[in-house]
C-alpha cells in the first residue's frame, strides 16, 4: 500500500491526550483542485469539535481526538486513509466524496463502523432496510434535483411544460447521481433536458457553454465541484446567461465559487440544506475558545462561509449522534456499534437546535432504522455581489418524496439482491 499522509489536527491534539475515546476521522481534501471546498469543510468540522474540548471537555465527560487524512479527492486515496485510520478507534467516517463513499459502503458495513455522508454520497443509502451503516441525512441528492425543479416551477406559477433545462455536471459518480430523477421529473413536469458533462477537474468548459448561447435553455442547473464551479460562472457571465436562472447544487454554492467572477455573479443561485452566515450564538463561543485561542483549524479564514458551515453543521450531527449513543446504552465510552445506535436515534428539533445556539439553522429531520435519510427538505440562497453574502430566499421546503421514495426503493433493492442483503429492520 503507498504511504497515506494522516495528520491529527494541533488543536484537536492539545485539546485531548493521545488516547481519547471518541475518535473521529476526517478525510480532508486541502490540496488539488477541489481544496476550494475542501479546506473550508475540513476547517468548519474540526473548530467544532475544539469547541466541544475546550468549553465542555468533549462529549460527556470524554474528550475527542479528530484524526485528519489528506485523500486529495481521489478515491484510492480515500479508501487507504480509512484502511489507515479505522484502527484508531474510529466510530464514524464523513469521507467528502461521493467516489470514496461508493467504495467504503461494503467495508464500513462490514467492519461495523457507520459514515455520515452529509448531502452527498449514494442516495439509496437513505434506505436503512438496505444499507444498515450509511447515513446521509438531512437531504440527498435526488432531493437537490427536485428542489431544483420545485423552485423553478415555483417561479413559473407550477407550469414548466415546454422549458428547457440543462445540466451541467461534473462528469463522476458525483455528478452523475441527479440525471435518474431529473429524467423522471422531466417525463413528469413536460420540460426538456439537456446533458452537459464537464470533465475533471472542469477548468475547460467552452464547448458546453457556446452549447449553451447557442441553444438558449430557460434555466441550468450544476452539478459541480471545487474548480468547475468558478469556471462555470465565468463562462455563464461570458455567454450572458442571465445569473438568476443558474442554479447550483450545494456543492456549488461557496463564497469560493462566486467571488472569482465578481459583480457578474450577482443573483447566482444554490441550493441549501442548512443555513448561512454567522449570525449565531455558537460563533462567540467560535471565537472565544477557537479563534482567540488560537486553536483556529488552517490558516482560520473560512470561518462563516458557506462550507464552513457545512462542516460544522456535519461535526454537529456527529456530536449530537455520540450524545445519543451514550444516552441509549448508559455509557460515556462508545464503540462504532453504539455510534451506528446514535445516528440512527438522532432527531433534530428548532428546540435543539436552538440549545446548539444555532437557531433556525437547519431543517428539522428525524432518523429511524427505516429512514437513514432525514426529512429532505431543501432551500435556495441566492448570491449578492455588492454585499459579497448569501441569502436564504426559500425556505427548507419538502421534495417529491413519492418520486424520490420509488427510485431510493428499486435501487437499494437491486443493491440488496446483488450483494444477498436481507432486510434489516424488523
């Protein structure tokens, strides 16, 4: 096996002793052409967990020690990161990509150690019947599609028959993962859809949008990652598409993604499964402990940006998960099977939210052994270039779960067949 860079964060490492008891890895990605996103991420998921060391001594009583491996967004990389960190006492992974994710769900099944791919990952994993140790709730990605199209119906009085949509996407797993249920949304709703793949890492992008002058779609929708999505911005701002009808996955959604084009970017849009800014009571606690203690993870710049967010919001989930864990089998020490116990059990309320000090953060979702997937409600922001912010403009709204529901469904269940797996809810 070629050698894997692991790195344990400096703030997580003065924060607990070396033998913490809750472990939990972060397969980053802060070098290549998706560190963009990465880094911020990676930043977000690790100043909470410093958060939790320094104000509260951990997760009930027991500190926690967050191991960080470099995957570089490549997923032979990602599978030799957890085959390099499971070991450690890992109880739950967030790998960053939905390419490691397709690899590691056989062996996090079959090592018994859960992973939270928040809003990525592969979608039937929302079944908990099927895919017992794979959690990617609050939302997926045939929830972004559909929220997608639940906007733009929106603001076509509920008629889009006859428009055309285009999708421009990262040509990968990844991006790959909407074109199933846009198909069965467009037989639905009466659009046309047209088919985009930019290659990796997506810098060269002008045939899709002379594509795009040329064929004029009423709206684009993407699919894009790190460097991809500042390209195609750009070249939306070049070929004049009008910004307010170009909507983005959440994946394509950063201060990152928008600020390369500057005032041409105004009115872009994304979608959203959790809230902006730092308008929050968490963050004085963020800058008490992490950023005046100089315990900030990197260089403590992405602190309040979209990602950043995002990250924190994941490392939130899996502080609330281990709270749950201990709480369900009376112990304050946990092994990856109580872990999987607390994901499973997690509900997210406002009131608990509002206890996080992040009020109106998020939607609230509830997980069971049937429902790895939460409630999958979806927003949009929308980008302001002279105020350099993002906006909620729609809030957490419900998807089409009956569409979504029957494709998750035949999925898992061809997934289940193949590899012999019987139900696992009883």
């Amino acid at each position: 096996m070629k050698k894997t860079f692991v790195t344990a964060v400096a703030a997580m490492m003065v924060a607990a002793p070396a033998m913490a008891d809750l472990v939990f890895p972060s397969l980053s990605y802060r070098t290549g052409p998706y560190a963009a996103g990465g880094i911020p991420f990676a930043d977000g998921f690790a100043d909470y967990f410093t958060v939790l060391n320094e104000r509260d001594g951990g997760i009930g009583g027991e500190p926690i020690r967050m191991i960080e491996c470099e995957t570089g967004y490549n997923t032979e990389k990602g599978v030799e990161c957890y085959e390099a960190t499971k070991g450690e006492g890992a109880l739950v992974y967030q790998p960053l990509s939905t390419g490691i994710t397709y690899q590691l769900i056989p062996k996090t099944t079959a090592d018994g150690i859960p992973m939270h791919t928040l809003g990525y990952g592969r979608t039937s994993a929302a079944n908990g019947n099927v895919f017992s140790h794979t959690f990617n709730y609050p939302a997926n990605y045939w929830d972004g599609a559909s929220g997608a199209i639940n906007h733009i119906l929106e603001i076509n009085d509920g008629n889009i028959e006859g428009k055309r949509i285009a999708l421009v996407y990262h040509n990968s797993a990844y991006g790959k993962e909407p074109i199933r249920t846009l198909e069965e949304l467009q037989k639905k709703h009466g659009f046309e859809l047209t088919l985009l793949p930019v290659d990796h890492p997506g810098q060269e992008q002008k045939s899709q949008w002379l594509q795009i002058r040329r064929e004029r779609p009423d709206y684009v929708v993407m699919w894009g990652w790190g460097v991809m999505n500042q390209v195609a911005i750009q070249e939306a701002a070049n070929v004049r598409f009008p910004m307010e009808n170009f909507i983005g996955i959440w994946w394509s959604g950063g201060d990152h993604d928008v600020l390369p084009a500057g005032a041409a970017s105004d009115g872009y849009k994304a979608l959203a499964f959790h809230n902006v800014g730092d308008d929050y009571p968490l963050y004085d606690d963020i800058q008490k402990y992490v950023v005046d203690a100089g315990k900030a993870a990197g260089a403590g710049d992405q602190i309040g940006t979209v990602v950043y967010n995002r990250g924190l919001y994941a490392a939130m989930l899996t502080a609330e998960a281990a709270k749950e864990a201990q709480k369900i089998h009376g112990v304050s020490t946990l092994t990856p099977a109580m872990m999987r116990d607390g994901l499973e059990a997690l509900s997210m309320t406002e009131e608990r939210m509002i206890g996080l000090g992040m009020p109106n953060f998020g939607p609230t979702f509830e997980a069971s052994c049937e429902n790895h997937g939460g409630g999958g409600r979806v927003g949009v922001v929308q980008w302001d270039a002279e105020s350099k912010s993002w906006s909620l403009i729609s809030d957490f709204k419900p998807t089409d779960s009956e569409l979504i529901g029957a494709l998750i469904e035949a999925d898992s269940a061809a997934y289940a067949a193949e590899n012999n797996i019987e139900p696992q809810c009883k």
